[in-house]
C-alpha cells in the first residue's frame, strides 16, 4: 500500500508555438519536468506533512514516477485570460483525509480561481464531516462556518493564471500538488 506522507505544491506558466511544448515550459516554470507525472485524484492523505516546493523538488529524481494532482488550461487566443488552481481542505484530525479540488476556466481572474477551488476542496470535506453550510452564500461566509465548527482547519489554494500569448502562441497554465513517499 502507497499512502504519500509529504506534498508540496508549484504553479507555472509556458508559451511556445506548439501545444505540448507550451505544456512542456510550464512544467519547467514548476520545476516537475523531470518526473513522469501520475494524475491521481483530489484526497489528502492522512497525517501528510506540507513541505516547501523547495525542499520538495529537492526529492524528485529524473524518470521519476510521481503522484499529482493537476488543474492545466491552455489557449493560443491572443489576451484570453485562463488561469488553473488547486484548493486545498485539511481536517483538524490530522488522523482523517482532506480534499484538493482543481479548477481551471477562461475568463477568470487569479483570486477568483482560486476562491472557487478553495471552497471546492472546503465543501467536500465539509460534506465528508458532516459540516452544515448554505451553499447559496459566497465563499468567505462558507469559509467561517467551516472554520469556526472546529472540523476544518485550514484552506488556501495555489493559482497560476496568464494572459493569451498577443502573437497567438500556446499559453499553458499549471497548478501542482505533488505527492511524495
């Protein structure tokens, strides 16, 4: 059984004339370019420890199979704003899973983004524990509710938007979490 004990997360931007090589900079703009990545879905594991993307890459080798969880858009319309985030939920009993979300739409700004994916990860783990929330109030009053009941006990998000290349090249986005052994 594989159950990750660290993550770290990165973000990154890439432009090229082609597609996959505008996905290939952004990895290098996220510092992951080395691993074969693994696209796993949205839980935190139990008692997994955060760790800096500093002291994260430090573990990657090259050729590595890595574990992560990967919001990624990408556009070759001159100024069409996209962005890519992944929100983070993480219980207060550290014995339990939290939730990572990815997000990832046109037209959005950065902050939005990443409000969105935050209350997105936030509202699963709420769900899983039994947190009763308004789901027609904004992200902020949500956020209180889920923080003052004692059951979550933290959120951020990490976003990565970009602005359409003005000459028509590929313009990828990337927001990472990685897991590690």
């Amino acid at each position: 059984m594989y159950i990750p004990t660290k993550i770290f997360f990165t973000k990154g931007v890439g432009r090229h004339k082609d597609y996959l090589s505008s996905f290939e900079l952004a990895l290098r703009n996220a510092g992951v370019e080395i691993c074969n990545l693994v696209n796993v879905s949205s839980i935190f594991p139990p008692g997994c420890k955060r760790i800096s993307k500093e002291e994260g890459l430090k573990e990657l080798s090259p050729g590595q199979i890595t574990f992560a969880v990967m919001a990624r858009n990408a556009t070759n319309e001159p100024n069409r704003l996209i962005s890519a985030s992944i929100g983070v939920a993480i219980p207060a009993d550290n014995t339990q899973h939290g939730y990572l979300s990815e997000h990832h739409p046109f037209g959005v700004t950065e902050r939005n983004t990443g409000d969105y994916a935050e209350d997105l990860a936030a509202q699963m783990l709420a769900t899983t524990l039994g947190v009763e929330f308004n789901s027609d109030v904004d992200w902020n009053e949500r956020e209180q509710v889920f923080k003052m009941s004692g059951k979550i006990v933290k959120t951020f998000n990490i976003t990565q938007s970009a602005e359409g290349d003005k000459n028509g090249l590929w313009t990828t986005v990337i927001a990472v979490a990685i897991l590690l052994p």
